[in-house]
C-alpha cells in the first residue's frame, strides 16, 4: 500500500470516530434532559394528585375564592391530558404554581382552615412536593443547559444540525414570582 492511500485511510478512520463521538455525546445529552424531564414529571404528578384533595378542603371554607379554586382545577385537568409538548408543561407547570401560592396566601383569611389537621396534613405534603419539584427543575435545567451548549457550540453543531435537534426551553419563575416580598405586609396580617 502506498503511503497516501494509508493517510487518506486514517484520516478517514478519524474522522467516523469523530462524527461518533460527537453524535454520542449529543445522544447522550438529549437522554439527559428526557431523564430529567421524567423525574420531574413524577414529581409533578405527586402535585396533581394532592391538588383535588387541597382543593376541597379549602372549598370547605373559603366561598368567595370559588374561582381561584376552578382555576387551579382547571389547570389540573390540562396537565393530566397527557397531549402536551414538554413546553406546554412548562408553562402549565408555571401558571399551576402561581395558582397554588395564591390560595396559599388566601389561606391567611381563614384561621380556623390554618388550624384544620388535614389542611395541615395537605400543606406539609405539598411544601415537601414543591420542594422535589424545585430540585427536579433545577436537575432539569442543568441536562437543559448542558444539551443546549451541545446544539449551539462548535463543533457539535454541526452534528445537531444535521440530527435536527434543537434548542430546548428552560424553566424559568414567573414574573409575579421575581417581584420583591414586602415583608412588613406579612406580619400585618
């Protein structure tokens, strides 16, 4: 064999390792993020499923929140369809945790709701849920980031060009959620 057609042998051979590399390693991401996504779909299922059981007991008392109450049952019921792209269940997921800070704050109103053992029960439940769901998300957005530097840096754009993988959103707070506490309203309550 001549010494150009080995050159032009391993430089072919080099170059499929790359290619598989780089189409691995893309995989490899993408299988990230759908894992993270799976574990916090979990956690928000867990969410969905105590929604119901929150919801009535807060029924119970608080009449005149009737609508903040359908709300929140109707968001419930969109996110249990199962026909949403991971997208819609992220802005779902973020109108759902508006929804249920604000019956949080609603709950104040009503002294003898704060002291019901079961609404109690409901409210540890769910503070422990958002708590799992705060890390899911923060696992989420890291398999999220990690993926998007692979479809946007060279050279493993190139790779996610030719595979059609594109940039995936991240889960972002709500803008009602960036605004400041006021803390000395709290304690007047």
């Amino acid at each position: 064999m001549s010494d150009t057609l080995l050159v032009l042998i391993g430089v072919l051979v080099l170059a499929a390792i790359i290619v598989m590399v780089l189409y691995n390693s893309l995989i490899g991401k993408k299988n990230q993020v759908e894992n993270a996504f799976g574990g916090m779909d979990a956690m928000l299922k867990k969410r969905y499923d105590l929604i119901p059981n929150l919801v009535s007991t807060v029924q119970q008392y608080a009449t005149h929140e009737r609508e903040l109450l359908e709300k929140v049952t109707s968001l419930r019921s969109q996110a249990i369809q199962g026909n949403l792209s991971n997208d819609d269940k992220v802005e779902l997921d973020n109108q759902i945790s508006g929804a249920l800070g604000q019956i949080m704050v609603a709950v104040e109103s009503y002294p003898d709701l704060k002291a019901n053992e079961n609404f109690l029960q409901l409210q540890a439940s769910l503070n422990e849920i958002e708590e799992q769901i705060s890390a899911s998300r923060r696992a989420y957005n890291a398999a999220v980031t990690d993926y998007n530097n692979g479809v946007e840096m060279f050279p493993t754009n190139i790779m996610a060009g030719m595979m059609n993988l594109k940039r995936k959103k991240v889960f972002e707070i709500t803008e009602t959620e960036r605004q400041n506490l006021n803390v000395g309203e709290l304690f007047q309550r």
